[in-house]
C-alpha cells in the first residue's frame, strides 16, 4: 500500500497529541478484549487489513523472510501465511 506522511495532507498532531490518542485507542481496545474476547478484535483487524491473498514477507532482522499469500488469522490472532 502506498505510504504518505500525514503533514502532506494537512494533518500534523504533535508527537505528544498522537501519542495520547494512541494510548487512548489502546487502552480501549485492551478494554474490549477483556470483556468480550479476542474475536471481536480479530475482526476489526481484518476489517482493515491486506486483504486474503496479498502477498506478505514477515521475518526476525537478520533471517531470510517467510513469503506466502495472506491467508487471515487464527482465533488466537496468529498470522497465517499460505
């Protein structure tokens, strides 16, 4: 996916206003797997992730990287790659 910075589309939070929106966002979604369960946040992910089928490389800094297609999450929130 194309990347930009959030500056050239006008919108610049201070690093001290982005990082307290995203402790915020955090703590809510931490929130939500205590009292519901990881499903509901699994689907949320999925909702914006690459879709099924992207081509993704994942791997430790200094290994040789994994490559397969997408293929979603396991209930427990495991990648899985095909």
């Amino acid at each position: 996916r194309e990347t930009i910075a959030l500056a050239a589309i006008g919108i610049c939070p201070t690093r001290d206003a982005f990082a307290e929106a995203l402790a915020a966002a955090f703590a809510l979604e931490l929130q939500r797997w205590r009292d519901f369960g990881l499903a509901p946040v699994i689907r949320r992910w999925l909702a914006a992730a690459h879709p099924v089928g992207t081509s993704l490389e994942v791997g430790e800094p200094g290994e040789p990287p994994l490559t397969g297609a997408f293929a979603g999450l396991t209930e427990d929130g495991a990648l899985q790659l095909r």
